[in-house]
C-alpha cells in the first residue's frame, strides 16, 4: 500500500496488514485506481485528515471476502468503493436533493466502529473517506460499496467513483441542465470533460469549452463541445467574448479549473 507518514513528504509504499472484514464489511482486492487532486490537498495540508493513512478514493476492485450479516455483495463481485456511503433510512438520505448521510462519518479516519482494519510495522494505520484504495486491498462498510456489472472494464468504471460523477452530477443533478440551452465550462481536465457528457446528455444546444492548452479541445469536442476557444487568442476579458458569443451570456456556467 501506498502509506503517508506525515504531510508534505511522498507517499511509502509499505507492506501493511489487512485484517479481514467484520460483520457489515467488505474486504476488495483493487483492481484499478484513480489519483485526485483531494488525495493531494491531504499531501499538501490543505485537508486536514488524521495521519499515517492509506489515501485513495477513485477506484474499482473485486470482493475477496465479506462480513457476517452482509447481504448486498458476494466474493467474486465487482464493484465501486463510494466515500459518500448512505444508510439509505435517515432523514437525509431519503431526501433526493441530499446526499450526506447522517450515520456515516467517513472523516475521521476509522471505519463506523471506530476501528482500522490497517496495521504497518505493528501501527494502526487511518483510513481515508472510509474506503482508501492506495492499496492492494481494502476493507470497506457494506454501504460503502456498490456492485457494478460483471463486464464492466475496471480500469475505467473507477473513474466514477470521484472525478466522472462530480462533472456528470454537477450538469445532470445539480444544475440541471435544461434542452436547448448554452453552456459554459471552463477547465477540461477529466471533471471538466464529465461536465461536458452531462450537458451533451442533458440536451444543452451550445457547449463551449473554455481551456488555455488547445491540446485538450480535440478531446472535448469528441465527447460533446460545440465550439472550443482559448482566452490567450482575444484581447478582451473572456467572460466578454462569451456575451457576444452567445447574445449576453451563456445559460450554465461550470468553473472546472
């Protein structure tokens, strides 16, 4: 496993002891794994998260084992860690405009009974967001864990676990995206791109990527823009090309830098 000590130094890759699930648990062998800029904020200090832990939280793996009273997922199964795990019984997240559970605290840097399953050179090691998948396994809560098809590819379902979901969401569920509208979105690094798919998939008539390295406009006009453009080729503020692009201004906006 890839293990930070201690902020602001690279990660160890460590042989840690990954000890098997407990009731309502599941231990998954990682088959691929995202890296996100979040799981940098920890490297850095800005998101604080107790440490040494095993970060990671963009991945797709197999279950090796399960815990008694598990019913949702077998070994054998594929499936997505989710660091956002609902009870599905609160108030919250019987709410579809909510999505933080309120029995589930993934921050602390345990699993729900206040224990690790990670132990390195005698020492417990932290979880991170519930699920850290820098490792070759993992134990995770069972609503922490989502059962995907059996032909789906791994190497790139992982990316809905973070980055694919936060661009698609952000068009399809939280701005809501309507038909024929314009839409802006700046920034076309792999969320900005999933923004794109999700106004393409919500009907958007204009979709104008908005990025400084022309390299990425290929790409972006494969999966949805309509017109790509780079602030470093006008003179004027770029928020002002856009109005006289779009007749005063676009409908949908989506900073993704």
């Amino acid at each position: 496993a890839a293990v930070l000590w201690e902020v602001k130094k690279p990660f160890s890759i460590e042989d840690v002891e990954v000890a098997p699930p407990k009731a309502y648990e599941v231990r998954i062998k990682m088959v691929a794994v995202g890296i996100c800029r979040t799981d940098d904020h920890v490297i850095s200090g800005n998101l604080v998260t107790p440490l040494p832990a095993i970060l990671g939280h963009e991945a797709a793996g197999i279950v090796e084992s399960v815990g008694e009273g598990v019913t949702t997922v077998k070994p054998g199964d594929k499936v997505i860690p989710l660091f956002t795990p609902q009870c599905g019984k609160c108030r919250i997240c019987k709410n579809p405009e909510s999505n933080y559970c309120l029995k589930n605290d993934n921050h602390r840097g345990t699993l729900q009974d206040g224990t690790s399953r990670f132990t390195c050179k005698g020492k417990p090691i932290h979880h991170f967001l519930g699920i850290s998948t820098f490792s070759q396994y993992t134990v995770v809560d069972e609503s922490a864990v989502a059962k995907i098809d059996a032909a789906s590819p791994l190497e790139k379902v992982c990316l809905i676990g973070c980055g694919f979901s936060t661009g698609y969401g952000s068009a399809v569920k939280v701005a809501k995206v309507t038909p024929g509208s314009t839409c802006a979105v700046f920034g076309l690094g792999g969320v900005g791109l999933s923004v794109i798919m999700g106004c393409k998939a919500a009907g958007a008539a204009r979709i104008i990527a908005v990025d400084i390295n022309k390299n990425k406009f290929a790409k972006a006009r494969e999966l949805g823009a309509t017109e790509c453009i780079n602030p470093q080729d006008y003179k004027k503020p770029i928020q002002e090309v856009l109005k006289e692009m779009t007749d005063g201004g676009v409908d949908f906006s989506f900073e993704v830098i």
